[in-house]
C-alpha cells in the first residue's frame, strides 16, 4: 500500500464542522436536541443519524475527539487516500448510530460526538499496522492495536458512553481494513 503525501484536508475540514458545531451549541444548547441522535425522535430527524457526529457534549469530549481525528485521521487519509477516508468515517459513524439506535439504554437517551467513526478509523489502522507504535497519553510507547482495545474497554464501562457506537465503528473500520489489505499486494506491518 503506498503512502500518499497529500495533504489531510478532509481531516481539517471535518475538525473545522466539529469546533463551529461546539461553538454553536455553546451559545444555543437546543441544538443538542435538534441534531443529536434519540431513539425515541429519529424517526421524526432522519438527519440526526449524520448530525449527531459533529456535536460534541463538553470540551474534553471534542478535545480528545479531534485529536484522536487529527492522528489517526491524516495517518490514515494519506494511507488510503480520501475517498477511502471519508467511506469509513462516515460508514463507522452510520453503523455505529445503527447500533446505537437498537441497543440503546433508553428511547429518549442522546447520543452524540465522532468517536463511533473515530474508532471505525481505528479499525482500518489496527488490521493494515496493528504494531505502528503510538504514545498513550502522549508518553507510552505500545503497539495500536493494545491502545485500541484500550480505550474501547475503558469507555465501554465508563456510565453515559455510547458504547454502542464505538462498537458499530470499530466493527466497520475492521470489515473495511481487511477488505483494503486484501486488496493491495503490498502493505504496512
């Protein structure tokens, strides 16, 4: 798989909707509602199954949001190119929103922010360079895929999480690594 030099721009542009969405919703909090994803109002707000990926409940949420996006996103955008990028972020965010819409813990509960397409970009990176060495908390050595697990273990437990999201993420951007890397004669270990 080669390595495209190009510039993320994908990936600033979504960071970009991401902190103006926060802005907003810091000034007017019933956007919330209006573009996060419950159970009990998809129905009536189809477009909440895509809203709800830009909107962002408090500043350590979009903080580590964007820059697990930033990392993860502009390694991957020049590993696959921005097509791909963009088929599995949105792909991941989408079916991480379907599970979530079928395992919710409540009709009326909320869900919102990009980590199901986050950890589908996750997914893609674990199976195309499961031992690329990242820095947990920006100290620790250790392979992805351990940092991964980590987190998705972690936030699974944690109360208010929408686990359900990350797992529909993580389950795509597997699918969608496996698929690439079978596609290309030569790849990253």
């Amino acid at each position: 798989m080669a390595y495209r030099g190009s510039n993320p721009t994908a990936v600033w542009i979504l960071i970009a909707i991401n902190l103006l969405l926060f802005i907003a919703t810091l000034i007017n909090q019933n956007l919330i509602l209006l573009l996060g994803l419950a159970p009990a109002s998809f129905l009536a707000r189809p477009w909440t199954i895509v809203t709800n990926l830009f909107v962002h409940g408090g500043f350590w949420h979009i903080i580590a949001n964007m820059i697990t996006l930033y990392f993860f996103g502009s390694f991957l955008y020049r590993l696959i190119g921005k097509n791909k990028f963009l088929l599995v972020y949105f792909g991941g965010g989408i079916l991480g929103n379907i599970f979530y819409l079928l395992l919710a813990p409540s009709p009326f509960s909320i869900a919102i922010g990009a980590s199901g397409a986050i950890f589908a970009l996750a997914g893609v990176l674990v199976v195309l360079m499961p031992n690329l060495r990242v820095l947990l908390f920006f100290i620790i050595p250790l392979p992805l895929w351990v940092v991964v697990l980590f987190f998705f273990v972690i936030w699974s437990f944690l109360p208010g999480i929408a686990w359900q999201a990350h797992l529909g993420g993580l389950v795509i951007g597997l699918v969608a690594g496996f698929i690439f890397r079978r596609r290309v004669r030569y790849y990253y270990t």
